[in-house]
C-alpha cells in the first residue's frame, strides 16, 4: 500500500485495436480502473480507449506514468517511430509494463514488442474449458491460486516457447484441444531496467468478473510497478 504523502503509482491503459476487437474490452477497462482504487497504491492516470486516441501515447505522457498496461489490443497499431522507441525506452529505464490476453497479438510486424512482451501470439482453438497449472506459487500473482484450476478461456500458443527467457507462473496443460506441447500463459521478465508482466487469460466478461482472476490482474500490475517483490 502507499504510504502517507507516497503518490499511488500511475497506469497508461490501452485498449485500443486495430483488428479483431474483444467484446470483455469495456469490462477490463472497469475492472483495471476498479482494481487500481481498491489497491490504494494504483491509480490509472491515462486511457487511450480507441485507434483515434493513440497520438496521446507519447513519450511525454508516458514520463507522468509509472506503468503501460495493454489489455486486449490487437493489430497494427499505427505508432511512429519516435513512439515505438519512447515505448521500449519507457520500460528499459526502469517503469512496468503489463499485458493481458490479445496484447501479445499487438503490433506482430514490430518486433522489438515481441522482444519487450516475450513472445508472439500465433493461435488458439476454439475457447474450451481447460487446466491451468501454477508454476510458482510465490509470485504474488500467483499465491492466492490452488495448484491447478480450471478456466473458460482461448488456449493461446506463440509463435516461439518463451520458455528459458521469461519465468513461467502459470502453464496450460498439455494435451488441452489436442495441443500436446509445453503451453506458458503468464509469466514475468525484466526488460532493461523495467519489469513485464504477461498473462494470456482474459477473453471473456466473466473471467474478470472473478476474484481470483481480478487478483492475478492486480498483483501482476503491483509487481510490474515494484509496490511489491
């Protein structure tokens, strides 16, 4: 929690796409705004909601904000040069960056945001029901969680296993929709001085709806902010 006088931690959220749009986006908008005033030491400072909006996601902007979070963006995005390079420098000098669900199917043409996320969506099956099993329990995203659950959700695979360059919370099992493959779905890494978190779960309105999924959210985006190790 912030101290007294401590100013809470402020958050960038982008949810804007430029291809396939998730119909949980208004929902995650409110539930990252909720979660941050809850927390008494988050607070979201900026949303950039649509494509139209994005010329605000500036190095300057950015300079006021402690986090980046992207939920659900998608596509192209259509950044400059000079706000892709703010971007990486943004989370290189220090600050956090959180993604969730489509974020790692963002900017796929660009791939340096590949490099800052850890990897690349490259598809999923049909949504099913499916297990989840925690790797680390002490992360604290992760401690609240039983040892395996089940969830409702896209089955993501990546275009290379980030395995061996992220640290890996959480794993879907293998076998899930015939995929018998190693399948990371959250995990942390560091990016120069900065902190990533990633978690591919997310598609639908219910998920963040639940307290144990709205926990993974909130820790992931404390840890990334360095409120807590």
């Amino acid at each position: 929690m912030a101290q007294a006088g401590e100013q809470p931690a402020r958050i960038l959220l982008v949810t804007a796409t430029a291809g396939y749009y998730h119909q949980s986006i208004p929902t995650a908008r409110r539930v990252v705004q909720e979660l941050a005033e809850e927390s008494g030491d988050l607070a979201v400072g900026t949303i950039i909601e649509d494509v139209a909006a994005l010329d605000r996601l500036t190095p300057e902007a950015l300079a006021s904000h402690d986090l980046l979070c992207f939920v659900s963006t998608s596509g192209e995005l259509p950044l400059t040069e000079a706000q892709k390079q703010g971007l990486l420098d943004f989370v290189a000098a220090g600050k956090g960056y959180v993604g969730v669900h489509c974020a790692s199917g963002t900017l796929k043409e660009w791939p340096e945001y590949g490099e800052l996320v850890g990897a690349v969506f490259h598809m999923h099956p049909p949504a099913l029901t499916f297990t989840v099993h925690v790797e680390d329990h002490a992360h604290p995203s992760t401690r609240h969680l039983p040892a395996s659950f089940a969830v409702q959700d896209e089955l993501y695979t990546f275009h290379v296993n980030p395995r061996g360059t992220v640290h890996t919370l959480l794993r879907g099992e293998s076998g899930s929709a015939g995929i018998e493959d190693d399948l990371p779905l959250a995990w942390t890494k560091t990016y120069g001085d900065g902190r990533v978190y990633y978690n591919a779960l997310g598609h639908f309105d219910e998920e963040w709806e639940q307290p144990a999924y709205r926990t993974q959210i909130l820790q992931g985006l404390r840890w990334a902010a360095r409120l807590v190790e």
